[in-house]
C-alpha cells in the first residue's frame, strides 16, 4: 500500500485528489493539507510515501518552501510537485529545494499514479512538456561568467543565488539592502544574457 499526502490549497481539487486516490487499489491518502503549517504537522508525524505540492498554497504561502523544509525533517520523503506553472526559474528552484518530479495539473490520474509508482522506484517523473523545456534550455549555448564580465561582489550575489538563498537572506549575508541586491541581480543578468535566476544559476555552475 502506498501510502500519500496532498498538499493543495483548493478545496475541491483537494478532495477530488483525495477521493480517487482512496478508489485507486494499492494506494492510500494519509492526510490532506491547505497550508504549509497543516503540512509541517501531519507529514512528519504520518510518515508518507510520497506528497503531492502544490506551488503556490494558501495566505501566499509558498509550496517550494514547504519542499525545502519537510525535506529537512525527512530526507528520504519523495515529493512531486503538482502545478499548473511551466516557468523554468519555478521548476528549478523545486528540483533545487528537494522535490522529486514536476508534473502539471492536466495531468490525469492514471499519469499521476504512474508519477508516484515512479518515485517509489528511484525515478524522477516530469510531465513530457516540462521535460523538453529543461532539455531546450540546457542546449542553449552558454556564455560562462567570469571576472572580465562581473564584478567580485556581483560574482559573490552569483553564488549565494545558486545555493538557493532569497534576496533578503543574500542582503543579510552581504550586510547590504535587498534594493542594491536586486540591482546586483539586474547587472547579472544584463551582463550573462539571461532572464531569470535559475538561467544565472545554470551559467554558474556550468563555469565551475
């Protein structure tokens, strides 16, 4: 039996997930979550398999955030984020806070099953769309950062970006204000020719 939690802040989707997943054989919903404080509760005390997480969740509450920290209390946890976002810079920054695999919410219920079967099995499922974005975007030819194109404090925003820090941990760190970390970010991207922090990311460590 295996065993899931949904985190989902929509209440009809919620139960909806709820319900078929109790009518599919050989799976069992454990709990069900609108917001990350539910989620923080119930998963670790109820041990699931797998999680269902939703982005974005209740009160502006981030799903990602969720990710990172049930991840922290359970490492082995498999989680598959379950979004309606094809954003490349959210996709990275869930496979970066610990999630599993990336599936939309068309997806349909026998996709998401076999999302689940796939976890449970050491694979890492994406639904297909997401997939070739990610491939796309790593053929892209890349430019490399270097001290010739950004500045050392530039190149230290850089490198705490790629350890998943926000911007204010980052101003924190630095001992600086969140609008000249944000000005820092605005010159990256200008000088690496990018969109997004995931893409600055990405350029980072492919100069390592």
């Amino acid at each position: 039996m295996t065993s899931i939690s949904i985190v989902e802040d929509n209440d009809n989707l919620r139960e909806a997930l709820r319900e078929w997943i109790d009518a599919s054989p050989g799976y069992r919903c454990l709990c069900t979550c609108a917001t990350m404080r539910e989620a923080l509760e119930a998963i670790p005390r109820l041990r699931p398999g797998v999680v269902l997480m939703d982005i974005n969740l209740a009160n502006g509450e981030s799903g990602i955030v969720c990710t990172a920290k049930l991840k922290q209390l359970m490492p082995k946890l498999q989680i598959i984020m379950l979004t309606v976002y094809k954003d490349y810079e959210l996709i990275f920054q869930a496979l970066q806070a610990g999630a599993c695999g990336y599936l939309l919410k068309r997806s349909s219920h026998q996709e998401i099953l076999n999302a689940i079967a796939e976890v449970q099995a050491g694979g890492a499922p994406m639904t297909g769309e997401i997939a070739r974005m990610l491939v796309e975007t790593y053929h892209k030819p890349q430019q490399k950062p270097s001290s010739d194109s950004l500045s050392l404090r530039e190149m230290e925003v850089l490198r705490l970006i790629s350890k998943g820090q926000t911007n204010k941990e980052i101003a924190d760190n630095l001992k600086l204000s969140s609008h000249t970390i944000s000005n820092h970010l605005r010159h990256i991207y200008d000088k690496l020719h990018v969109h997004c922090r995931a893409e600055a990311i990405t350029k980072y460590i492919q100069a390592k």
